[in-house]
C-alpha cells in the first residue's frame, strides 16, 4: 500500500492516505509529541441507508428501520461470548462506537499499547458473529433503550424538528427504528447489510498520534482481508423544498419548556469543497447573529426569554442540510417570533465577518491539540469528501456578499419550523 502525502505548512500536519489491496482507504495523521492516540474504523453506512441495491444484484433491497444501529451493538459480540469491550479493559483503552444518520463508527482512545488496540478494533469490526439466539436476545436490549427515548425529551425535540422539516427523506427515521421495526431483524438480514455496508470499499480507518504507517499497514495486511465490491446503488425518496409542518408540540415530564426552530437547507445535491463551503458560511453567520455576545442572545436573555441553555448548529450532508436554534424557554412562542423576525431582516457587516473569521480560524486551530476531537472530525469530513486542510483557504476567500446572500436565501421564515415540548401541567399559550 502506498501511502501519498499531503502536508499544510500552516498547520503543520502531513496526512497519510493509503488504498489497501482490500479497497480499504487508510489515513495516518502523526502527532509524536502527543501521548494519546486514536484510532476509528467506519463504514458509510446509517439510519437513512434502508433502501439499496446490493452490488451484483438487480432488485433493491428494503429494510427495517434501526439495522444500522443493530449491527453495531452486535458487532462487539465474540463467539466465546465474551465482548470487545472485555478485551479493551485489559488493555486500558477507552472504547466505543456510535451509529448516525449516515455512518457507523467503532473507535478507542489510549495512551500505550496502540497496535494492541487496533488489533483489537480490526479484528472485531472484521469479524460478525450473529445467531438466532443472539439477535433475538439484542432485540430485547435495543428494545428498552428505544423505550427510554421515548420519555427523553432532547431526543423527541430534536426528532419532532426533524419530522416537521423533512415529508419523505430517511432522515426522519429514529436512528435506533422502533420496537416494531426491530422485530423484523434477523441474523440473515444482519449479514446481508454487513456484507453490503461493512465491506472495506465501504470504509475508512483513520489512526492519530504517536503511530507508524509501516505498522499500521502490517495490521490492516492481517485483517482485512475481504475483496473490493462495486459502490452501492443507495435509493434516497424525493424531497420537496418545501417544509413538511410548520409547528409540533408535544408534552412530557419536564420543568421548563423546551423548542428548536429548524430551518430547513434547500440548497443540497453536493458534496466536497463546495459543501464545505457552505457548512463554514453557515457557521459564522450563526455565529455572528446567534453567539451569546450577539445583540439577539442579549435582547432574548435579558428579557428572560432564553437561558444558558440556548444552543445553536448546523448539520450538513449532502442530500440535506439543517440549522437547528433553541433551549430551554418559558415563552418559546414569542422566542420563535423574535428569532426568525430578527434573522429575516439581519444584514451582516464587514467588521462582523472580519472578526468571525478570526474566531472561526482560531477554533479550528484550537481543534488540532484534541486527538479525539479532531479525529471525529477528520472522519465526518472524509465521508463527506471534504478536505479540512483546506479550511483556512476557504474561510479567507469567504465574501460580505456570500454570507449575505446565504443568510438571505438560508434562514427565510418559510424554510422554518418550530418544535415545543411543554410540561405536563402546561395549560394554554406558554
């Protein structure tokens, strides 16, 4: 495996990438100086992936919403019936893995026994091991976190914005299914979407800190060892402009009432420089009119319409993109009206933009000391084809007229939803 370079002189890293004989494609970031690595081994593969054809067939393949998440949950399972994780404790790694809308990843932190580690993290992720009696009995934990999700209401505000915004797109889809989707898994169904998703043209193992390609190739040499496929044909459904909602509420066991206001991306299709154009646009206009020493955060705290909890982000991929704002609030109603009021009429300056930039470069920077932080980064982006040595390139060659025109067309007030959840014993207008 030869591995190409790609070095930033402002940044001063060198990347490493590699396309192994499996189709496997390898990146190495070393940081010598820093006493903890990391390593992550993730497939394209998520919660809006249900609908695919398998390379070398003809028919698409429809299935139960949550397998993603199933799969990573079994995948730590040994034949022994011993897990992973038990083979981690010995080592004194920290481990996990976590399933989104658009990948899975399995990674682990430490700061001695690296290749030990990644031993480890190559061997089990390479390795499925599902049986009737497994799989039914993961049915029944997967089953009860679903469960617990229900009465979480972070979770129901984030999907009541989400199912608001989007009529068909998978997105809307609960990362872990229901009980009812989950039921229909099997151990056949679980190794066909295993050797569809998790076959290594399908992923990339990225490894950060004190590590040697030359090593790290002698253990992807050892276990990975399947054979390249063609790309999977992923079906997604048509997605209006359009929002699909404009107001949900819902009400659960709380003390303070909770919203998001999601304002739905229209312009998707694309991934790549462009797309990470697009992310920082969005960021440092959020930045500007939504930090807590932007004139809105003030008007709204002041007035005690907002707490500290008040959050902002913007999620973008390339076949949707969203910006969610929100937090706790005793009058969520007129924190939607003056939001979206003030967002529709802002103009941004010069002046502003200048200073964001200078805050937006200072965090990135900021990023490349955290092995962990940077490298859930580095792996998001990699999926997406983007390419973060470019971001300082990027972000200076952003234009007043650019930022204007997305804070224009990005946050209109028919792009927008609202989701409450309310206390039970909430009784009329908040």
């Amino acid at each position: 495996m030869n591995f190409e370079k790609k070095e930033s002189k402002i940044l001063d890293e060198i990347l490493y990438k590699g396309v192994h004989k499996s189709g496997l494609t390898v990146y190495v970031l070393p940081k010598k100086e820093h006493s903890k690595s990391y390593a992550a081994f993730a497939t394209h593969y998520g919660s809006t992936d249900y609908k695919f054809i398998v390379p070398g067939e003809d028919n698409v393949t429809e299935i139960p919403d949550g397998v993603a998440h199933f799969l990573e949950h079994k995948l730590f399972e040994q034949p022994d019936g011993t897990n992973a994780f038990d083979a981690y404790g010995k080592t004194g790694a920290n481990a996990n893995a976590f399933t989104s809308f658009n990948s899975t990843v399995y990674l682990f932190s430490c700061t001695d026994k690296f290749y030990e580690n990644l031993e480890i993290l190559l061997d089990f992720v390479s390795n499925p091991y599902f049986t009737k009696e497994n799989v039914e009995k993961e049915q029944g934990i997967i089953g009860q976190e679903i469960k617990m999700y229900d009465d979480d209401p972070d979770w129901n505000v984030f999907f009541n914005t989400i199912e608001c915004m989007y009529h068909n797109h998978p997105i809307k889809k609960d990362i872990a299914g229901t009980v009812e989707s989950i039921a229909k898994i099997d151990k056949d169904l679980l190794y066909k979407c295993y050797n569809t998703f998790y076959n290594p043209t399908n992923m990339i193992l990225f490894v950060c800190g004190n590590v040697d390609c030359d090593k790290v190739e002698e253990l992807v040499d050892r276990y990975v060892t399947a054979s390249p496929i063609d790309e999977i044909k992923r079906i997604i459904p048509n997605e209006p402009k359009e929002i699909f909602q404009r107001v949900k509420e819902q009400k659960l066991s709380i003390s303070i009432p909770m919203f998001y206001i999601g304002y739905k991306d229209t312009d998707v299709g694309y991934d790549g420089e462009k797309l990470l154009r697009k992310d920082i646009v969005t960021t440092l206009i959020t930045q500007i009119l939504l930090s807590n020493g932007s004139d809105l955060y003030n008007k709204l705290y002041n007035e005690s319409i907002i707490n500290d909890s008040f959050n902002y982000d913007y999620d973008a991929e390339k076949d949707y993109g969203f910006t969610l704002i929100g937090g706790e609030s005793l009058k969520p109603k007129e924190a939607y009206e003056i939001i979206t009021d003030t967002l529709a009429n802002a103009e941004i300056c010069q002046e502003d933009l200048d200073r964001a930039k200078k805050v937006g470069i200072a965090d990135f920077l900021r990023m490349w000391n955290s092995v962990n932080g940077l490298s859930n980064k580095m792996v998001s982006a990699l999926f997406k084809g983007e390419d973060l040595f470019e971001y300082q390139r990027i972000i200076s060659e952003i234009t007043l007229d650019e930022v204007n025109l997305r804070l224009k067309e990005h946050f209109k007030k028919e792009n927008c939803v609202l989701s409450i959840i309310n206390p039970f014993e909430s009784k009329g207008e908040i």
